[in-house]
C-alpha cells in the first residue's frame, strides 16, 4: 500500500526482547507464556513467520548492557523476577529470523556507549546486505550504571554528553556508510583484475572529540547503507537527537495527552531540522489482550495480569530513573529529582506529568512498567481503541508489547488484524522493498534532507 496509502493506515512493530522478561516482569509464569524458550532459534524463527503473515512493519529488539541493579543496590529482585535478566544479544536473531522470511522488518537496539562505531558500522552493513536491507538500528545511548561500570568505566557520561557524544557517532557513521564507498565503486572487472576500483573508496578522516577514525569502511555499499535509524529520546536533549537523525520514533507515556505532547515536540522539532513534520514514522506503545468477545479478554486480561511482579515493575522503573524504589514509600508520590538515568521516567515516577493528579510511586511504576496503555477487547473495541489514538495523538502505529509471548501476537493475528483489514486500514497483502522503502514509498536510502545525506559523494 506504500505510495497509495489509504486515508487512515494502521502500522505494527513487535517488541521484543532476546530474554524471558520484558516490560511486565512476572508474566513468565503465566502456563501459556513461552518467553522461557527465547535461547531456541525456532522460538524465533516462528515469530518472525507470525509477524511477517500479519504484515507487521517489523519486529522490535530491545537491549540493554548491565543489570537492573539499582533497586536494593544489587541484581538479586531483577534475577528473582527474571527482570531483564537473563538478556542474550538481539543481533544474532537477525540473521536467523531474515532466513524464513521475506519483508518483516528487524529494528536492532544497540547502545552508542558499547562499541566502537568503526566496528559496529561493518556489523550493520553486514545485516543490511544478508536481509536485503530490512535493518533498522534503535539508537540508545545508554542509562544504566552498571553497563559502563561493567566496561570498565567508573560511571557513565552525564545524560546530555552521552547525547553528544552520540551524534559524533552518527556522524563517523554516516561518512562510512554513506561516503566511503561510491555507488559504482564495485567494478567487478575480470579483464583488468580489478573487483573494486580503489579511486572510488574513500578514506573518511574523522578526527574528532571523541573519535578517530582515518580509513575506509570494510563494507560495500548494503542495499539502504545508512539502516533506518529508529530512536526513543524523550527528553529535551532527547528529542533534539531524535529530529537531527531519527525516522522512527518510540514513545512510551501512560496517558494520551503525554503521548501527543511528544509527537507535537518530535514533529517540531523535525520541522525546526528543515525535514518536514512527516519525516519520521512515531510508534507508540501499547499493549494489547484481544479476543473473540469484549468478556472473553476481560477474562483474559485480569488471568494473565495476576502473574504481574509488582517487585519487579519496581526494579524496571528503579532502572530507567536511577533511583532506588526500595527506599521509598510506594503510597506517596515521589519528590522531583534530577539524575543521570532516564528523565521522562523520573518525572513520571513523581507525578511531575500528571497534573494536578499526583499518582503514587506504586501507581506510576504500575503504569510505566506497561509503557503506555493496555488495550483490553474484542477486535472491534481494540481497532476503535488503537483509531481513538491515532486521532488524539497523531501517531503513525504502533509498538505493540506482549503479555504473553508469542500468545499476544497470535491472538492480534487472529482477532484485530482481519477488523483492520475490514476498515481498509491495514494491509492485505505483503509490501516488498526494503524497510525504508516500506515505510516511507520514497526508496531505499536516506533523503536528501536527511542529514546522514550530506555525507555522500
Ligand atoms: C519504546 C521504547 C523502547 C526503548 N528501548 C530501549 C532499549 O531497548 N534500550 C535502551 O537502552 N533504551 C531504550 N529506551 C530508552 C530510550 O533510549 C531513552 O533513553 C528514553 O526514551 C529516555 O529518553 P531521554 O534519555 O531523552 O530521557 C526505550 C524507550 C522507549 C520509549
């Protein structure tokens, strides 16, 4: 349908993560979940299917580089509630999950403070080509203590520099995948023993503050290059790296107003870049119990929301904020702070976004360990839940969490998509291309007014 989208279009990322928990810790013990099974390929092999039969943009891998530590000063509540922990890399899923399908599309979350851009550049490329350029990269910077104490670094940057220091990575990254190599510079010339012509592969001489990186990229061109660049950032500084590089947005907020006041920032802020309002696709988070009837998912929903951790909501959210939820009296609201980790989280966590309605810890952690709403229905009453949102926020689709896994996309497989098909919002048929091409019906590589752009020959 790219190129001739209808009025309204719904579109649907999974979220996932290469662990048993993920946003609701405790659901693992739910009889039908099968997160337990995520070290098997066919786990994942079967999911990316499922996905790819119900048209989903792609599936959406999360990670992160140290353990939930924060609460209670040390990881014994995040292992007990399997709270992102144990947590395997999502990179090596790729490749496994591009052999059994064709379009699905795989955003690949990988921290900036982990590697050095000049490797992770080759890695990426790498994906790009064996999936025929469905990679898109979730750009992270990072917020846990414990992953930059655990490579060596006594403490992470402060929140703003690991911004700062992220957008030179863009940079050195853009001038590999973007300039180092010109489109032609594969010569494949038997007569004259010539695969690559050299003239046509550049050194990118980047000498910068925090990196140094003279040669040429290892890689030939991939089918997008530059993957799509998927970011998160929420804060002010956040937002402002998201309209500098972004062309997909995550946001993540436990009431609708919260989730338009991010899409208007993030469209401003792209418009404020010159790449026009429309230039990144904004997903929000939701979660989704549908069934047959609205009773049947009710039913459903208070089942599987029983086996819900509140202990480890709390260490997510300890996490994310950087504070210690442990200390804290979970029936009043938290005082304003400011710390190094998440921001949005910490003035969740303390009422400072709801208003005159000030939630108690117990009620925000609650509320932020989903991510966003729980929609809870038939197929008619979640489409009409999911348009409701679309209208009063102006996000593009949705990032679409489970509560059981992979039960959760089964029963949106089953229920909601054929009500959005019905209402000639969602796709009926498989879109070929690459991602960026999917997404946006303009082609496989950055726009011109993307600023990775201005990086080519
Ligand atoms: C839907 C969603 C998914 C996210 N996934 C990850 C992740 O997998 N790993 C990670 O380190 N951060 C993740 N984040 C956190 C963001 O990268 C970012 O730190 C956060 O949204 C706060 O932005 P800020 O740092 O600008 O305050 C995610 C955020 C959202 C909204």
């Amino acid at each position: 349908m790219v190129g001739n989208e209808p009025a309204r279009r719904i579109r649907f990322n999974a979220f996932a993560i290469n662990g048993v928990g993920h946003q609701i810790p405790g659901l693992w013990r739910h009889p039908q979940d099968r997160s337990r099974d995520y070290t098997s390929l066919k786990h994942w092999t079967e999911l990316a299917v499922l996905l790819e039969d119900a048209f989903f943009d792609g599936i959406f891998l999360a990670d992160a580089l140290g353990p939930y530590d924060v609460y209670g000063g040390n990881a014994d509540a995040a292992l007990r509630a399997a709270a992102k922990i144990p947590m395997n890399d999502p990179l090596p899923l790729v490749g496994a999950m591009a052999g059994v399908t064709e379009h699905l599309g795989f955003g690949i979350t990988a921290s900036t403070a982990a590697e050095h851009p000049y490797t992770f550049a080759r890695r990426m490329s790498t994906l790009d080509h064996l999936t025929h350029g469905r990679v898109g990269w979730n750009v992270v910077t990072g917020y846990l203590k414990s992953a930059a104490e655990n490579m060596g670094e006594s403490d992470q940057l402060s929140h703003d520099e690991r911004y700062d220091r992220a957008d030179e990575y863009m940079e050195v990254l853009y001038k590999l995948w973007e300039g180092s190599w010109e489109d032609d510079a594969v010569a494949l010339d038997t007569e004259h023993d010539t695969f690559a012509d050299p003239a046509k592969v550049h050194p990118i001489n980047h000498h910068g503050r925090y990196f140094t990186v003279p040669g040429i990229h290892l890689s030939e061109p991939s089918p997008q290059r530059t993957p799509v660049i998927y970011q998160a950032g929420a804060s002010p500084r956040g937002i402002a790296f998201a309209a500098d590089h972004a062309e997909a947005v995550f946001v993540a907020a436990p009431t609708l107003p919260q989730v338009a006041r991010q899409v208007a920032l993030v469209r401003e802020g792209l418009e404020a870049r010159g790449r026009g309002g429309a230039a990144a696709r904004i997903y929000a988070l939701v979660t989704i119990v549908v069934d047959e009837s609205d009773d049947l998912a009710q039913a459903k929903y208070r089942d599987v929301f029983s086996y819900a951790s509140e202990t480890g909501n709390l260490v997510l959210n300890s996490g994310w904020s950087g504070i210690d939820l442990s200390k804290e009296n979970l029936d009043a609201p938290l005082d304003p702070v400011k710390t190094d980790a998440i921001q949005t989280t910490v003035s969740s966590l303390s009422g400072a976004q709801h208003g005159p309605q000030r939630w108690s810890v117990r009620d925000s952690a609650r509320l932020n360990a989903t991510g966003g709403p729980v929609l809870v229905g038939s197929g008619e009453t979640v489409a009409d839940a999911l348009e409701a949102i679309m209208d009063q926020t102006g996000v593009d689709g949705f990032n679409v969490a489970y509560a059981l896994n992979p039960g959760s996309w089964e029963d949106i497989a089953s229920y909601l998509i054929p009500v959005l098909q019905a209402r000639g919002s969602y796709p009926t048929r498989a879109e070929p291309g690459t991602l960026r091409h999917r997404m946006f019906g303009s082609g496989d590589h950055l726009p011109s007014s993307h600023p990775g752009a201005t990086h080519r020959r």
